[in-house]
C-alpha cells in the first residue's frame, strides 16, 4: 500500500519514487521499515535530512519541501489513527501523502500495521486486519463475517443487493460500488397485463 501511494499518489517520476522508498528504507532500518508506524511518524524526517545532502535529487527536494500543488476539490484525510501523534501540517506532497497513509493504516501494539482501510473506494469502507476473517476484506459496517468475497459471490449467484445490505447491516450502495454496479439497481422492466379482451356479441 506505501508503494502504491508513493509511486500513485504524487507527481515523482517512478524511477524517483522508488529512490525515495530506499532512502526512507535505509533511514528507517528494521525488517519491515514501510509497514510499521515509523513510516508515518519519521519519513518525512528522513527524506528532509537527505533532501539537504548536495547531491540530492531535485525532485524528492521539492515533494518534501515545497507546497504541494493540489486541485481546489481535494478532500482531506476521512479518519487518522488514534494511536498515532499529530503530523506536521507543512503542506509539502510527501506531508500529505504521509498523511493519507495515516488515514487508512491503524498498528498494533509491536508497532507494524494490523488493519488497513482499503483506499480507492467512493463509498465502500472495507477493512483488511491480519488478526480477523483471516485476513481476508471485510465491509466494516457488516463486521468480520460480512467478507467482501462473500457477499459478492451470493449477489453473483442471484441474491438481490438489498436482502444482502439488509441481512449483513451494509449499507447498499457500498455492495454495489464492488460489484461495480449503479446503485439503485435499475428495476426490471414492468410486465404489461395483456390487453383487455374486447366483449363480443356473446358477452352482450
């Protein structure tokens, strides 16, 4: 997920992208260096320290640096982990990338990632947490037995979305956005009752 919203999620070229994670990799040290809390709470301190060095590439300068350049509807972060302090509202574009890996990441108590809130949804929260469903994603609002694979596969097999959403306690919408659907689903067309049949002289 750190790969993806570094190399997806700012305006590095990959090859730089990729220079960027080593160097956080390096500084960090430790088996897991992307997947524990001191990605958040020490990368940015780590590329600030290298953006300084003379031969330091421009462009990791500038995304840790300077302001980042972000469209006018850009939301914040939904949620941050409670256990984890403030981050440094500096507005670079690695601050904010940092940050939006804060929002979808909580860690357990040795201090490596436990559950993840898969990002790239509109509407769906679905939660991935090592510890429960076996690992597999589940709808949060459904809770651990309500895994997406699940559910996805009785609405494949013919099961409506709205008796999935009323029996797992998800909301609609969020089954159809997997499903890759348009919620409401369009009702099926109405069967028109046959044409009255016209008296005849019998009926007179």
């Amino acid at each position: 997920m750190v790969y993806a919203a570094v190399r997806q999620g700012t305006s590095l070229p990959q090859s730089l992208a990729d220079g960027a994670l080593r160097t956080i990799r390096a500084g960090l040290g430790g088996a897991h260096p992307l997947a524990g809390r001191a990605f958040v709470t020490h990368a940015l301190t780590v590329l600030r320290n290298y953006s300084r060095h003379e031969d330091a590439a421009p462009g990791i300068v500038q995304a840790v640096t300077a302001p980042a350049r972000l469209p006018p509807s850009a939301p914040p972060a939904p949620y941050v982990s409670p256990n984890l302090p403030a981050l440094p509202a500096d507005g670079s574009e690695f601050a904010l990338l940092v940050a939006r890996v804060a929002a979808h990441m909580d860690y357990g108590e040795d201090g490596y990632a436990r559950r993840i809130r898969l990002p790239g949804y509109a509407t769906a929260n679905v939660i991935v947490d090592s510890g429960v469903a076996g690992g597999r994603p589940f709808f949060a609002r459904g809770g651990p037995t309500a895994d997406v694979e699940t559910i996805l596969r009785r609405h494949q097999a013919g099961r409506p979305i709205g008796e999935l959403a009323d029996r797992h306690g998800i909301p609609s919408a969020e089954i159809a956005e997997l499903a890759d659907l348009t919620w409401p689903d369009p009702e099926p067309p109405a069967t028109p009752p046959p044409p009255a049949t016209p008296p005849t002289d019998d009926h007179l």
